[in-house]
C-alpha cells in the first residue's frame, strides 16, 4: 500500500495499492554515504525478496543528485536527511527537479527536537 496523509498526519489523502496485473512492479533508489548503512539495506532487501527492486547506492546525496539527470524518478523522497542537501526548501527544489512532471515529492521533517 501507499498512502499520503494530509500535513498534520491526521487525514488520508488518497491511498492506492500495487496487484491486479502481472506489470506492476516496484523499483527505488536509496542513496546512502555510510557503508555500513549500505550494506544492511542491501542485506534486508534481499531477507525480504526484493534486492531486484531496490538499487542502493553508495553516495552522498548532494553528489548523486548533480549527476542524476532531470526527470529520472517518478517519485522522490527524503526521509529525515534535509541537511545533505543544505536545508528543506532547498532539498524540496532539488527533488522537484528530479521527477517527471507530475511527480511526487515527499520529505519528513523532525519537529519537537531541541
């Protein structure tokens, strides 16, 4: 399942689901500097039967996205790592950049921490 919620968290805004037909398929990215991190992703993707569906790459953020080409990704998402591309509004331009027109563009925020 994917589901967007609204800002506060509290309503859905849409929700769909992956099935029905033999072409549906899932493929990411997730791009990561610390190699220990990296290797335990490709470890759990593989545990869990999708090392196929996520490429992991071993790379600072602010480098992998100056080489990735506009449009590449359908969607893009930053979870909790605004600070390697400078800050949030500048990591929300970034990505926008990446997606198809039409994309979505996600990315978490911590609120409540000193």
């Amino acid at each position: 399942f994917v589901l967007k919620l609204n800002a506060s968290g509290s309503g859905l805004i849409f929700s769909t689901y992956l099935g029905g037909s033999d072409t549906d398929i899932v493929q990411g990215v997730a791009v990561e500097r610390e190699a220990l991190f990296v290797t335990e992703m490709k470890r759990r993707s593989a545990a869990r039967g999708a090392s196929g569906s996520l490429e992991v790459v071993s790379s600072a953020a602010a480098e992998f996205v100056h080489e990735a080409a506009p449009g590449s990704f359908d969607a893009a998402f930053c979870i909790g790592a605004a600070h390697a591309l400078g800050d949030y509004t500048m990591t929300l331009r970034t990505l926008s950049r990446l997606v198809k027109p039409g994309g979505e563009v996600m990315e978490t925020v911590e609120c409540g921490r000193p």
